[in-house]
C-alpha cells in the first residue's frame, strides 16, 4: 500500500514538472528568436513612411475655352540668321493643260503659215495630207534653223579674225551674237535628238521648257509668248519673294553684295534666277552659276551699252532692262523705260572689276525692296 502512494506521488510530481517546463518554453523562444521581417528600435526613427497617393485637382470647366491667336504678336522677331521663307501674295501664271497647250501650238502653225515661215497645205488636203505636211515642213524649218547654226560659225571667226588683227573693236549687237552662238550650241545636241525622235512634241516643248530650243528654232509668236510668261513669272516672283529681297539687303555692305549671300537665304538662289529669267532646274549650286554667268555677261554688256544705248529701240531697251531683273510698269512710256536703263548704267559706271557682280547683284536687289 505504501508503494502505490508513493507511485502515486511521483506520477503526480513528474506530470507538474512537465507542465512547468511548457509553461517557460515561449519565454526562451521570444528570447533566442527575432522576425525576419521586425526592425531594431534603434532604426525604426530612420525609415521614412511611403508617400501618399497625390490628390487630384479639381478639374476647372473654362466656358468659352480660351482662343489661340491666329498671328505672331509684331513684338516677336525671327533670329538673325534663320532661313527665311517667302509667303506668296500673287499667284504665279498657272501652267497650261495638255489640251491647251495644243491649242496654242496649233495657232503659232497657223500664225507661221501666215506670216510665210511655214507653207500652208494644199487646199484639198485631207486631214492626214495635211497632218503630214505640218511635220514635214516643221522638220524643215528646224533644219534650217540647226543648218544655221553651223553656218553662224564662220560669220564669228571672221569677228574675232578681224579685232585680233586691229581692226573695228567689237560692237554690242556683235557681242550679243556671238553670246547668242554659244547658248545655241549647247542645245542644239539635245535638240536634234528630240527632233529625229520627237518632233511632234517640239511645239510643247516651247511652251512647257522653252528654255531648251535655239534661237534660230523658234516662231515669232512663240518668241513673244516665251517673252512675255518670263516677264509675268518675274513679276509674280518678286510680289512673292519681298522677304528674301529684305534678308539679302541686310546682308549688303557698301552697296555690293556678294553671291555668296544667295547660300544663307534661303530660296534666294531659285528667286533670283526667276527675276533674271533664267531656268531654276537643279541644286543651289547650278542656280548660283547661272546667276554668276548671266552677271559677267550684264558687265560686259552694260560698258558696250553706254556708247549706243541713245539708239536702242523700244523693243531692245525692255529686253536690256528684262535681261537686268527689271520691269518697269506695263503702261510705262519709252521715255521712261529709258530713263530706268540710264540709272542703271550711271550706278554700275566706273565700278572695279572684281566688284563688277556683287554691284549689279545688290542693284537688282534693292530695286525691288523699294
């Protein structure tokens, strides 16, 4: 009996102790063991709280929305050196349709037929007998006009036999013609393999690119129509083109102005060549060249001029003053197309040679910003 009450008194002893060894056991685990994730007190005071989230403004209903203005305030002012850009105010004339420009080559074959360049068909030719003899005479009379050219050739070596020899100096109409000589052997290659090809677009070629015919291949009326679309295309340019007149003055000194300048406007280049009648095909660099040639052959044109310019008729003093970039009014009398040549002639008169074009450049330049 003493036995089993002293079983009975261990197993009682062992199942407190059990329960007291529980009961510590959370206390050493919060002592040896700390969160990954739980900051030492120490630190906590460093760790800056996350942002809050921005407040959205309110969103403000303007009734009416406030209007953009359509211009630049006059007080803003482009940059010194910024290309300028020509806003056109005058339409340049518009290019012609297909079928108007047969139409108005067929009137130049009846013109020419009229005035005897070119025979007119027989009057009982059909419509292909009479087709037929407008392309063979055409081909005639252009060759006789290219035959010309290889035959002006003698008339020039004996000119340049005769001043070489000491004879009479060389007289303006004489200097126009040789010029004239040059430029039509430089189409005349071109121009025999359209007409052996084409020869029927030859009159469109008049009217679209005429440029590229000789002299000695073109009609009267044809001749007046080339005159007078360059002389509009001019005029529309320099309605057009007032700023780039403006940006080149500003960049002359001591009334010259150097070709140099035409690179840093831009559209100089292609304005220029529009008011001097030239063709505006090509890059920059073609433009300027064809400027440069048509200034030296102005210099030595102006000191022929200023012997015989008294006897020039009205026809050759507004082709001195178109060659020139200058158009004086449509209503303006001969007197007074006169008086426009003589002005130029007294500005560029006693002018160095090496400043012989950017003179002339800066005269037709401030011609046209006045």
């Amino acid at each position: 009996m003493l036995r089993s009450i002293s079983k009975d008194v261990q197993l009682s002893l062992w199942t407190l102790n059990a329960r007291n060894s529980l009961r510590c056991r959370p206390a050493l685990v919060s002592r040896h063991y700390t969160p990954l994730n739980q900051i030492p007190d120490s630190e906590r005071s460093k760790v800056t709280p996350p942002p809050l989230p921005a407040s959205r403004k309110p969103k403000i209903d303007l009734r009416p929305a406030p209007i953009k203005p359509k211009s630049i305030p006059p007080s803003s002012k482009a940059l010194p050196n910024a290309p300028v850009r020509s806003k056109p105010t005058h339409k340049a004339p518009p290019t012609p349709s297909l079928n108007e420009a047969k139409v108005t080559a067929q009137k130049d074959l009846t013109d020419a037929q009229r005035h005897g360049i070119i025979p007119p068909p027989p009057p009982d030719a059909g419509w292909a007998k009479a087709t037929l003899h407008k392309l063979i005479e055409l081909l005639k009379f252009y060759y006789r006009g290219v035959k010309l050219i290889f035959t002006r050739r003698k008339e020039i070596a004996a000119i340049r036999e005769r001043i070489k020899a000491g004879g009479a100096p060389l007289t303006r109409a004489e200097f126009r013609f040789i010029q004239t000589q040059k430029d039509d052997v430089n189409k005349v290659v071109p121009f025999i393999i359209i007409a052996l090809l084409l020869e029927e677009v030859i009159p469109l070629i008049a009217i679209y690119a005429p440029f590229m015919l000789p002299s000695t291949c073109i009609l009267p009326s044809q001749r007046e129509r080339i005159e007078e679309k360059r002389a509009e295309k001019a005029l529309a340019t320099v309605e057009a083109s007032k700023s780039v007149f403006e940006a080149l003055k500003e960049r002359a000194s001591s009334n010259q102005l150097p070709l140099v300048a035409l690179k840093e406007v831009e559209g100089a280049p292609t304005t220029l060549c529009s008011v001097l009648g030239l063709s505006t095909l090509g890059m920059d660099a073609l433009r300027i060249r064809r400027i440069r040639q048509r200034l030296t052959f102005i210099t030595e044109d102006d000191s022929l001029l200023m012997q015989d310019h008294a006897t020039l008729s009205d026809h050759e003093v507004k082709e001195a003053l178109a060659e020139r970039g200058l158009f004086p009014s449509p209503k303006s009398t001969f007197a007074e197309k006169r008086n426009l040549l003589t002005w130029w002639l007294n500005a560029v008169q006693n002018t160095p040679s090496q400043d012989a074009v950017a003179t002339r450049l800066f005269l037709i330049v401030s011609r046209h910003t006045t």
